[in-house]
C-alpha cells in the first residue's frame, strides 16, 4: 500500500482523531460483544446484526451520532473480515485496540474524483466530515485506488495509504541464485558476498535516546512533562523504524530484480524473540541477555524482509531448513561444529576452505535452493543446472583458495 505523509489543519486533526476513537471504540465493543459468546450459546452476531445495534446506539449517544457512519460501519466489516480470518487459521483472534498505540481507520468506495493532485508535490484526498486535507505526493497515486487507510503513528504524524497491489518486480531470467542469511551482527550476508546491514540510529541520536529513557521513568506519571518527553522519545523511534523500512525496501527490490531464485531461512521468528523472564514459580535465566538478543533480531528487520520479498518475487523466494547452515563447509560440504572459529569467521578443518562465517551460511542456503528449484522444475532450475554453482568454489585435488571478499 503505497503511503503519503498528510497535513491536516488543526481543525481536521481535531476531526481526524474523532474518527479514530469511533473507530476503536466501535471495534473494541465488537471484541468484547465476541468474549462473552461461547459455542453452546449459538452464534455470535454477524455483521448485519452488529449493523443494526450500531444504528440504534447512534440514534441514543449524540456523541456517537456526530461522528462518520461510513467510518464506524466500516470498523465492523473490518472486525467480521478479522473474525473470519481467525477460524480460516490464518490470522490471531482480534484483539483490543489502545489509544496512542492503533489510531486509524478506513475508507472503501473510494470515487476517482475524491482523490486530486493540487501540485507537483501536494495533492488531497475527501475524507468524511473532514473535508479535504492535503498530503505530500511524494510518488504518483496508482490509478483507479478504491480504498484508503488513513493511520497516526506515535510520533503524531499522519499517513494515508491508498489499497493497491502493484505487480511483481520480473527477475532477470538467466537463472542466477542467491542464498541470504539473517543475523543480528550482519543483517544479512549474501551468498556473493555482500554483508548488509540495517541503518539504525547514530551514536548522538542513541545517546539521546538513552537520556530520554532515563528522564521518562522519573517524570510523574499523567503530567505534561511526561507526555512531551514519550513524544520525543516516539520520534527517535519513528526516524529508527522509517530507516529500517526503507532498507527493506531497497534490498529487497534489489534482490528481486537481480536473481531468480532467492533462499533464505525459514527460522520461527515469533518463538526466538518470545520473552525468557518465565512464570512466578518457574522464573527464566539471562533475561536481559534473552531481551537484548530479542531487541537485535527485532532491529534487523528479519520477518520483514522476508515477506516483503514473498509480495515482490512471489514463487521465487524458497525457505531453506536452517540445520547445520552455519557448520556446514560450502566447498566440501563437511559439517563441523568447531570449524566456526568466531563470530565473523569460518575455516574448514577439512579442507582449509575459509571466508566469512555468515557468507559461507549463505552460500549453503543458495545450494539448497539450487537443488529445490532443479527439483521443483522452475525456470531457474534447467538455468542452474547449466550454469552450476556460481559463488560456489569447485571441488578439485588442489587446496581450495580463500574467496575473497568485496
């Protein structure tokens, strides 16, 4: 969903944030409404009869009734869509909303002539009961767009997102393969080489932060001192998250565009940044050690790469089991557990192959792939097997070079 930064006068944020409490508010009562229903109670009630109840409780609440029908009815559909989503396995059961946290709420039906370009850098978009507010057309709006998001984040800034599925970015056609390994040190090492790093914050920009922190947990709570100080503190996080996001961006149109074939770990991401503080009775180890790791992999942007990969190369991207990646040698294929000598580097005992630990776990990814794609019959697969293992050292009777690398 292509998103732009928008400029609401202070009367449309006023406007803006009514709709959002109505928003959340009306999905928070159709969580609550669920929690009470059991299965021997019968069915809970859909949309239709949500729809209803709304309409009688805006006929009763005067605040209700001056906020946006469109916006509250379509906080139900969203709600139904998410409830069904959760019995078809797919998704979590939804759950409630905070303020502060998720503002926002969406549009559908959305006219041509409701979205307008005023210039080369501005343009507007009608939003109920707000009027026209002005956002930065920072890239062209995709044609014939039927719906929009407009969200808050934390640091106070408000977007719009306009639904739209771009098409997939065309790989090269030649069969090329690369094998990408995830880590905190290395955000990711390619199988070519390269060593990729997420950009996070400088070290002025970290210092600040850190003495925000420590000047939040002495500010009392509910006073304004407190709340300018979460501000500032969302902003540096904000600038950290936008950086964090574009690197995601770039890399993973650039793997898309130059490889056809693209092997990375399939790690369950949810279970290795899950909390190790444990129960009362039953208390974890190292949980400041486990929560830094958990922060690192969080950084990285892991589970976003990989999905954002997944949305512009999609059938190209293979998830690879990740046992013996990191011990296996990618020139001989021997495992050995003590041939990582560090973090950053892997020497075979075996046969003296030695390179960069996190390249030479994805070079095994993209040998996996390689043999999945042979196997699966893919475009890339007859293209590699003619090619054979690019980025791969050959196995000869000589004594394998070091690969160096860029």
């Amino acid at each position: 969903m292509p998103r732009y930064r928008m400029d609401p006068t202070p009367e449309q944020h006023t406007a803006l944030l009514g709709h959002c409490a109505h928003a959340r508010y009306v999905w928070n009562l159709a969580v609550e409404q669920h929690s009470f229903w059991s299965p021997h109670r019968g069915r809970a009630p859909g949309y239709n009869e949500q729809s209803r109840q709304l309409t009688a409780a805006r006929a009763e609440f005067d605040w209700l009734q001056a906020g946006s029908q469109t916006v509250q009815q379509q906080a139900l559909r969203d709600f139904a869509q998410a409830m069904g989503n959760f019995f078809a396995g797919t998704h979590r059961r939804p759950t409630w909303r905070k303020q502060g946290v998720h503002e926002g709420f969406r549009q559908v039906g959305v006219k041509p002539h409701q979205v307008e370009r005023l210039s080369r850098r501005w343009g507007a978009v009608l939003v109920p009961k707000c009027g026209w507010v002005r956002f930065r057309l920072s890239r062209p709006v995709p044609p014939g767009v039927k719906s929009y998001r407009v969200t808050r984040d934390r640091a106070g800034r408000w977007h719009v997102a306009f639904a739209h599925v771009p098409p997939p970015v065309p790989g090269p056609g030649e069969g090329t393969v690369i094998g990408v390994d995830r880590g905190v040190t290395v955000s990711a090492a390619l199988s070519t080489g390269a060593l990729l790093k997420v950009p996070g914050l400088i070290p002025g920009e970290t210092r600040r932060r850190k003495l925000l922190a420590r000047k939040l947990g002495r500010a009392r709570r509910g006073s304004r001192r407190r709340a300018r100080l979460k501000a500032a503190l969302a902003r540096l996080k904000a600038r950290q998250t936008d950086r964090r996001k574009n690197w995601v961006e770039q890399t993973s149109t650039t793997l898309a565009r130059q490889f056809d074939a693209i092997g990375v770990e399939d790690l369950n991401i949810r279970g290795m940044t899950r909390s190790a503080k444990g129960t009362l009775q039953r208390p974890g180890r190292n949980v400041a050690a486990k929560a830094g790791l958990n922060r690192g992999i969080l950084a990285s942007g892991w589970a976003m790469l990989v999905e954002r990969l997944e949305h512009k190369a999609p059938g190209r991207v293979y998830k690879i089991d990740p046992a013996y990646t990191s011990q296996r040698c990618s020139a001989c294929r021997t495992i050995d557990p003590q041939a990582r000598e560090s973090q950053a580097r892997f020497r075979c005992r075996s046969c003296g192959f030695a390179c960069n630990a996190d390249v030479n776990a994805a070079r095994n990814i993209a040998h996996e792939t390689r043999l999945l794609c042979t196997l699966a019959g893919t475009a890339a697969g007859p293209a590699v097997a003619a090619r054979g293992r690019p980025g791969v050292p050959e196995r000869t009777n000589r004594e394998p070079q070091p690969v160096l690398l860029s």
